[in-house]
C-alpha cells in the first residue's frame, strides 16, 4: 500500500473518534466511550500481573456486552513502576495502584458500572479533600515533561492507527515532502538536541558527518542494547511507543542518505522486540516503511538484530562488529562510523531515546525544543530512579531541574527516615554525587563538572545504610566482568581495582591500597581503548573524593561505618536491651547470652553476622558497629 | 608527502601512514607488543601510547594516522610512567619463568620490562589460568601452547585467519578471562590446525613455542643463526636455521609479504638442514576425532609417487 497525507489524515481522523478519552490534541467529536481503561503493558507492570487484569476486565465488559461503552487500552509505562500494576480509569485519569487481579471487579462494579471510584484502591497522594487527583497532577508527575514519552501510556503501542492520531508520520511526512535533507538537518542541528545515550554529543553534527561521508550505501543504526543495571529508559520507549523511534530513524535515513536501518535491541527486552517487529511490520503494511514512501523516491527498510547480551556491545564499534556477525569488541579509532561503520560503509548510530525526540522537533520546530532544558543541553531527559527512594519508575525531566528536585519532590525523599547519602548517575562509567551538590542542575556538562556523568539514565539512590566502599566494589565488578579483555589496562587494570577494594572491605586492606587505586584509575583511564575502560575508575575517583574518611575507616580502624561489609561489622547490644530474649531464640548459632529481663550479650567471636538478633529486637538495643 | 615532528626531529611520511610506521622509518622505535607490520593494528596492548600535539590525552601511535604539522613525543615522563603501569599489569598476571623460557632473550614483553625497570609481581591477586597454569596444551608435536604467558596481542589470532581456510583461533571469553581459543576451545591436536606455524612465527612471548626447537634446548642468542628459503613451492617462506656446536635445528619466520607457510614446507627444510631428523606426524580423521599419528618423512613429504617413479625408472634403464 503507498500512503498519501490524505489517507494518513483519514486514519487520524478516524482513529480519533473512539480515542476521546485519552486527553488528546482533539475536539472530542462524538464521543463514543464512556470510560477509557488504561492498562500498563511494560514489563515491569507484566510481571505483576497487568495481563490479567486486563483479561479480566474484557471478561467482564464482554460478559455485560459493554464493549461499546467501555475501551481497555494496553499503553506503555506511565512511570510510577513501583506502584504498578497501574490502572488509570478515564476521564478523570484515576489512579489505581498495586492492583490484584479481584481488584478489577469491584473497579468495575463500582467506577465503571456506577460511577464511583474505589477510595482504598486509589493512590493515596491522588486522593484530596474534593476528590482525586488526574495521575498527572501528583506530586510525582509535578515536575515532569513529557517528550520522548509523551505518547506512552496515552496509546496503545500495537496499533500504529493510535500513533497516527497522535500526530504520528507527520513528521516523515513533512521531512520528505516540505524539506530537502539539508533542511532536516539543520533543523535537528539547531534544536541543539545531544545524543541520550551517554556521550551528549550533538546529533545534528553526528547526522552531517554521515551525510556528506562519501558512500552510495549507508546505514542507520538504533541503539537499544541498554546495558547498565537498573536502566530501562529504552525498554520503556520502545514497548510504548515503538513508531516513535521507527518514524525517527526513516527521517534520518532520508536526510543520511540511507534506506537501511537497524534495530540493534537486547535479547532480554522480548516484549520491546515483539512489540517493535509488530510495529515495523504495520508500519510496512501501510507504506510508511518500505518502497517509496509517501510516493516520493525514498524508500527504507528497517530489521532487528538481537544483541549479545555483553554490555560493551553498546558501544558503537563493537555493536557494529556484533551486527556483521564477528566478535563484539570495540576497535580503536579512526575510521569514524560516520566513515567505515556497518561493512565498512558510513553508519550513523543513535540511542533510542535520541532518536524518539526527532519526530517532535521536526514539528514543533527546534525553538520549541529548545524553550525546555538549558542552553547548552536542550530538552528532556529520562531517568530510571531507582534505590533508596520512595517512588522508583521512570521519570522524564526537563534539562535544567535540580538533583534535589527529583530526589525530594518527585522521588519523594528516602524511605523509613534515613538520611540521603549520595545519587549515583551515568552508571558503571558515572559516579557518586555527595549530599553537597544536590542543588546542581540535571544537564550534560554539570554533571561532568562534578565528577559524574550524564550516562544514559540510570539514577540510583543512596541512603545512610550504603558503604561508598561497597557500591564502589559493586561498580567495578560489573565492569571486570563486562570488560571485553582486548586491551590490557581496562582487562588487566579492572581485574586488580576489583581485588583492592575487595581487600579493603574485607579488612586487608593497607596504606598502599588507595595510591594503588589511583594509579590504576590513572593507567586505564589514559590507556584503554574504549570508553568502558576510560571511565571504569569514575565510580572509585567519585566516592574516594566524597567519602575518602570511610574508605580510611575501613583500612586503618577496619570498620565500616554504614554496616554494610560483613567482615568488618560487628553486633552489639547496648544497655538499651529489656532483656527479652527474642535475639537469643532468633540466633542461629545461639551466641547470644543474658537472663531473663537482664542485659543480653553476644559472642562476637561466633557470630556469623546474619544479622537476624538485630532485625527482631523490639526496642532496637542492638547496633552494628 | 607530509611532515611531522616526532621528538624534536623533522620527518616525512606519506599520508595514511601510522605514527609508528612514520616513527620506525626514520629509526624512532616506539614499543609496541601487538604491532605487526604485516598485520591490521589491533591496538590492543596499548603500548606505543605517545603525546600528540601536547595533549593530555595519549594516542596509540599504530592506529593514529600522521597529519601535516603534527608533533609528536614518544618519551615523555608520563608517557614512560603510563607504559611501566600497563607492562607491570602484564607481569603482575604472569609467571615468573624467564630463567627456563624458551623465549627468554628475544621475548618483547621481557625487552620492555628491562627497559622499563618492571619487575615480577608482587602482589597477591589472580593469575589467568591459576598459578601452576603451564604449558596448557601439549597435544601438538609441532607447538607448545602456554596460555599462562599469553599477552593476548591477539597476533596469532590475525596470522591464522590471514588464510581463510586457516582462522583456527580466535579470542574466547571475557574480561580475566579471556583467552586464545583453537576452534571451539579445543587442543590444537583435536581442532582444525594445521601445524604452519604461523602463530608462533609471530607470538611476541612465550606462549607459542616450537616444540622442536625446545626439544633440542637452543635459544636464539646463543646460536649461530640464519635464514633460507623452503623450495617446496613458488612461495619460498623463510626459515632459520639456529646452530650451536653439531646442532642444528630450523624454525619458520614471521609469514610477512604474503607467504603461508606450511607443515610440508617446515618438514621439507628439516629434512634439509636438521642435525638429527625426529620423526614426523600429521592429523588423520579418526573415530575419536583429530589425532597426530606418526609417519614416514616420505609420506610426509608426499615422496612416494615421485619415489616409485625414481626407483622404477632407475631399475628400468639400468637393465
Ligand atoms: C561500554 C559502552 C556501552 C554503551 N552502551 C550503550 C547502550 O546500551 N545504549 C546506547 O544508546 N549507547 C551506549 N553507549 C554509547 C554508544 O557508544 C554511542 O555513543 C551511542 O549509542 C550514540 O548514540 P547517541 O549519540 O544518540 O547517544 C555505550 C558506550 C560504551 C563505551
Ligand atoms: S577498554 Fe575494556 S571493553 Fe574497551 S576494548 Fe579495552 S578491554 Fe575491551
Ligand atoms: S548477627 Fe546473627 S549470628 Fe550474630 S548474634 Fe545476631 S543473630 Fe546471632
Ligand atoms: S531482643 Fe533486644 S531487648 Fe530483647 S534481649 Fe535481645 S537485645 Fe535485649
Ligand atoms: S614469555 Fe617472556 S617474560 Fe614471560 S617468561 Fe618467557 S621470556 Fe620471560
Ligand atoms: S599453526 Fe597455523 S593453522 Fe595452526 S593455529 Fe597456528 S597459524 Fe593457525
Ligand atoms: S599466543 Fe602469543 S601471539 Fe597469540 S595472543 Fe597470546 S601472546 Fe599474542
């Protein structure tokens, strides 16, 4: 089938009409639902059930045969993952949380069927005095802005008819039609848009480059291989707004000169790779992939490739490698990608998050773009927030906004009343961003300045119960294990950083294991060859520089003030202790001593540290020291 | 033509070329463990890092092209401190056996570490295949494989898949771990090898040794040494022949201009020039997979038609 503007705006308007619920850019027309259903579909939603409760739910409906008044939609992620599975029941966009599958029905009997919402299901921030509150007016959503994710958890990503009507293609369409590459370029060049995948570099200069890199064969690449533990910004876009990234990367194609691209996406994201080759296919059905698109001479493909599962396959030269089906590990350069890329031909690779920007820019024209963020870092950026934080999810924020925003208002501060230690950012290669610069704001170049990284979106918060040690170890284990092993400083160099800060939270560590950090941070960060390497020691260099007392705690007086490394930690019970004897019941190797209503002792030689007496004991007599 | 500065002295180079080709044409040697001139640059060993145009950053002068007006420092206080780190993560995960090593006087790795002032380690950490890791595959009557000595340059992977019908090994695992692997991670005896020897020709240390060569107990320095060429074919790939005292023995050289080397051509300039001639072997399929089985050195040297003929032809016209 080819596609004509007139056709796309046949199914927009047609789409429409049974969308007029979901707080769209439309004027409502006859309305033909009464309550619009959304249900989370992303896997962290799934694994608990969200596809159940949607079953259920079209049991019911089917059962009553309301299926005129009543849509369920499966969308992609609405970002407060922690208190999934989530039902948002339109209008009104109330917010259910923590469902269980029997939950639905009385959502049903009573919201759906009568009208009224069921208070001790709804999120108790949403709820106020005069009602509840739109999931998008909570605290959580307060400073949010939506640009990569703005069709998620609207529309239903298996159904490109949805994208379209919200204003999907119409950038494609206006790039081949109105605009000559040059001008598709410019546009993104100006909006100042930078790569989210974690370099930050200029997109509109990375599309030139390829551009005008001689070649009659090029090729586009989306990075989706989204490595660093605890993200799942990619995973997100991608199973709830798919056509986004698609759409993006056949803009880039036309102004590249391109009419192939690839998808190179985790084996371990299955729904995002369902999801995406659902897409590609309706996107194929409808010509809006394919041979000459909107009936102009352009045409593109688009295929999957399933990564390997090692997380240096993200980095540009070993994905490429991967994808020719060699080896992935990463090759010194030059040549550049935009040079010798996928078969030696030019290539220009970008993130997902990069590329499902695009379609808005191209619309809204780069001044948009640019009125949110900073000037040096425009538009949003989405972060997975994770740790020692009240609302885990995926937020998107504009550029700009302060670590202290996120982690007190949107984050909604740390847990159980303990105090904030530290965010780590930029993963594996970011680092640890002490209490003292929490007022920084959230751009590229900031966060560089104070020894992190932007990175791809990992954002992971450390209370007072985390040992910088500790997580300093956590980091670098990662990277030993995903070193690639070409290069000596990062195979050889990670390896030896691991067993020191072992060492230290063991207790052997001595006076020359932080000069030996640091010059192994120095020699693989000057030495390796690719950026794995280069930053491997930022975890180290960031925690040693804010909390170098506690890495000397653990060596000169081999203690662990966080209680965290075992080895070092020892439980006492202070003269706070009634005497109750539960510690002693609860104690596994019964090292634990004391008369009935007397002060309790415990053999620190025998106690195997499970930390089991410390947990039971009800007045909290018991501390780690 | 373009000019560059490399430690304060003007050179030429042509376009395209490497720093290090440039440096080494004009006599600069810059310390390189992975660099072949015959093979791509890997930039693997990280080495040859130099200073270019003052910059904090150091580049790998095998894989950075030279630029008109570049100025180049291949020995700055930095640049030596940043090798003596990388060759001391070399030694700090290898064993401590120069004094019996085959490659012992012509081992890069041991060259840099004197150069260097390197020392064995002295720490207590992990060691790549565990501390009593030698000589890990001694299926091959041709080559002895120490996987505790490899520095993974990653050499011999190139060499070996020059040929096509050769890419016999190749880099298994990751990280600590990684290692050379022949085919499927098998001896070099079960897997598709076929004893040219072109691996060890280029292994800059001692984890490719030629078994013969060992065997016989001759290191390079101390014998009287020199090249000729096989005449089993067109080729010619050079050999050396390393004397000492009534000894002979050959070894193959590094396969450069195009040449394959092979296991007849080895056997061929044994026959030739070796004081004593062992015996042969070469790989049969067999039920239970690849095996070296012995052979006579006319088999080996596929005589035996030509013999026949010889001896018949010679009978014949002697009657
Ligand atoms: C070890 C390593 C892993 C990486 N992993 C990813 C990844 O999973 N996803 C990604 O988009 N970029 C990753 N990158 C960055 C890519 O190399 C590349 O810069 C990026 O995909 C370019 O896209 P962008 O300009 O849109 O950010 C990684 C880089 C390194 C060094
Ligand atoms: S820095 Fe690490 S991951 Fe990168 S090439 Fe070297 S060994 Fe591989
Ligand atoms: S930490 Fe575990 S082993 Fe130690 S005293 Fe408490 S309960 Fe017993
Ligand atoms: S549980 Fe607490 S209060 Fe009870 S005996 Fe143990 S230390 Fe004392
Ligand atoms: S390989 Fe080189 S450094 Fe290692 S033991 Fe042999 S001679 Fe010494
Ligand atoms: S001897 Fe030849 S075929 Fe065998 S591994 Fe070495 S280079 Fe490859
Ligand atoms: S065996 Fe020799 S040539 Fe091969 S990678 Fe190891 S050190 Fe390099």
């Amino acid at each position: 089938m080819s596609m004509t503007i007139e056709k796309l705006k046949e199914i927009r308007e047609e789409t429409l009409k049974r969308m007029n619920l979901r707080g769209l850019p439309s004027d409502k027309p006859n309305a033909p639902y009464r309550w619009s259903v959304a249900i989370c579909m992303e896997t962290s939603c799934m694994s608990s059930k969200s596809r159940e409760i949607k079953q259920r739910l079209l049991e019911l409906i089917e059962r009553d045969g309301k299926t005129d008044e009543i849509e369920v939609v499966g969308t992609g992620c609405f970002g407060l993952c922690e208190a999934g599975p989530i039902v948002i029941v339109r209008p009104g966009d109330t917010f259910y949380y923590h469902l269980d599958v029997e939950d639905i029905d009385r959502i049903y009997e009573s919201h759906l069927l009568d009208g009224e919402p069921v208070k001790d299901l709804i999120y108790p921030e949403s709820i106020t005095e005069d009602g509840y509150l739109s999931y998008f007016d909570i605290p959580f959503m307060a400073h949010q802005e939506r640009i990569a994710l703005r069709s998620s958890g609207h529309i239903d990503p298996e159904d490109i008819r949805e994208y379209i009507a919200f204003g999907g293609y119409e950038a494609l369409y206006k790039a081949l039609i109105e605009m000559t590459p040059d001008e598709v370029i410019d546009v993104i060049t100006e909006s100042g848009l930078r790569g989210r995948g974690g370099g930050g570099f200029l997109a509109g200069r990375k599309w030139r480059a390829t551009q005008v890199s001689p070649g009659d064969e090029k090729f586009i690449i989306c990075n989706a291989d989204e490595g660093d533990p605890g993200a799942f910004m990619d995973r997100s876009i991608l199973e709830g707004d798919p056509h986004s990234v698609i759409e993006a990367m056949a803009i880039a194609g036309y102004a590249i000169g391109s009419d192939q691209g690839y998808v190179y996406v985790r084996a371990e994201y299955p729904i995002a790779v369902e999801r995406l080759e659902n897409a590609i296919g309706q996107a194929n059905d409808l010509g809006l992939l394919g041979e000459n698109i909107f009936g102009t001479d352009f045409s593109f493909d688009l295929e999957i490739r399933l990564g390997a599962g090692a997380f240096v396959c993200g980095e540009t030269t070993a994905l490429t490698a991967s994808i020719e089906g060699r080896r992935g590990t990463p090759r010194s350069r030059p040549p550049y990608s935009a040079d010798k890329g996928l078969w030696g031909k030019p290539t220009m690779i970008n993130n997902v998050e990069t590329f499902a920007n695009i379609p808005y820019i191209l619309l809204n024209g780069p001044e948009a773009f640019k009125k949110i963020g900073t000037e040096k870092s425009p538009g949003t950026k989405v972060f997975a927030l994770s740790g020692k934080i009240k609302n885990v999810g995926l937020v998107e924020i504009p550029m700009g906004t302060t670590l202290r925003q996120v982690v007190e208002e949107i984050g909604g501060g740390i847990p159980n009343g303990k105090a904030f230690k530290a965010v780590q950012t930029g993963g594996p290669s970011g680092g640890c961003i002490g209490p003292e610069h929490l007022d920084t704001p959230i751009d590229f170049d900031s966060l560089t300045e104070i020894g992190s990284m932007m990175g791809s979106g990992g954002m992971i918060i450390m209370d007072e119960d985390n040992c910088a040690v500790d997580v300093a170890r956590f980091y670098m284990d990662f990277i030993a294990d995903e070193s690639c092993g070409k290069c000596t400083p990062c195979r050889e160099g990670t390896k030896r950083m691991l067993e020191i800060l072992i060492d230290i939270t063991e207790g052997r560590g001595d006076e020359t294991s932080i000069p030996r950090l640091e010059r192994l941070a120095r020699t693989t960060e000057l030495a390796s060859l690719c950026a794995l390497g280069q930053t491997s020691a930022n975890p180290i260099l960031s925690t040693l520089k804010t909390f170098r007392d506690e890495y000397e705690a653990h060596i000169k007086e081999k203690r662990c003030p966080a209680g965290v490394c075992k080895a070092l930690t020892n439980y006492f019970i202070t003269d706070k202790c009634i005497g109750c004897g539960l510690c002693a019941r609860n104690c596994p190797v019964s090292c634990i001593k004391g008369e009935r209503k007397e002060l309790h002792v415990i053999d620190t030689d025998q106690c195997i540290k499970c930390g089991l007496c410390y947990s039971k004991c009800p007045v909290k007599a018991i501390v780690k020291k | 033509m373009i000019k560059l500065t490399i430690n304060g002295q003007t050179v030429t180079a042509e376009d395209g070329m490497s720093i290090l080709d440039a440096a080494l044409a004009h006599g600069i040697e810059i310390p390189a463990l992975c660099h072949d001139p015959d093979l791509k640059p890997e930039s693997s060993c990280r080495l040859c890092l130099v200073e270019v145009d003052g910059r904090p950053w150091p580049r790998v002068a095998c894989g950075t092209p030279v630029k008109d007006g570049m100025v180049v420092e291949t020995n700055t206080p930095e640049i030596r401190a940043t090798r003596r780190e990388i060759l001391q993560l070399l030694l700090d995960n290898h064993p401590n056996d120069c004094l019996t090593c085959q490659k012992a006087g012509e081992c890069l790795l041991q060259k840099y570490a004197y150069e260097y002032g390197v020392t064995f380690r002295t720490h207590n950490g992990a060691r790549r295949g565990g501390e009593k890791a030698r000589f890990t595959d001694t299926s091959s009557p041709y080559i002895l494989r120490d996987e505790s000595k490899c520095i993974l340059c990653g050499k011999c992977v190139s060499t070996c898949a020059e040929l096509n019908e050769r890419s016999v090994l190749s880099f298994a695992g990751r990280g600590f771990e990684t290692k050379v692997a022949a085919d499927r991670d098998e001896t070099l005896e079960a897997s598709t090898c076929v004893s040219c020897s072109r691996c060890v020709a280029v292994c800059p240390v001692g984890a490719l040794i030629d078994r013969r060569v060992r065997e016989k107990k001759i290191r390079p320095w101390e014998a009287d040494r020199q090249t000729i060429q096989c005449k089993a074919c067109e080729y010619g790939c050079e050999y050396e022949v390393l004397k000492k005292g009534d000894e002979r023995v050959i070894r193959p050289l590094s396969p450069s201009g195009g040449r394959p080397l092979c296991l007849k051509g080895r056997l061929f300039v044994e026959a030739e020039v070796s004081s004593d001639l062992r015996t042969p072997y070469k790989k049969e399929e067999t039920e239970k997979g690849r095996k070296f089985v012995r052979t006579t050195w006319i088999e080996a040297l596929e005589l035996d038609g030509i013999l026949d003929r010889i001896t018949c032809n010679e009978t014949d016209s002697g009657k």
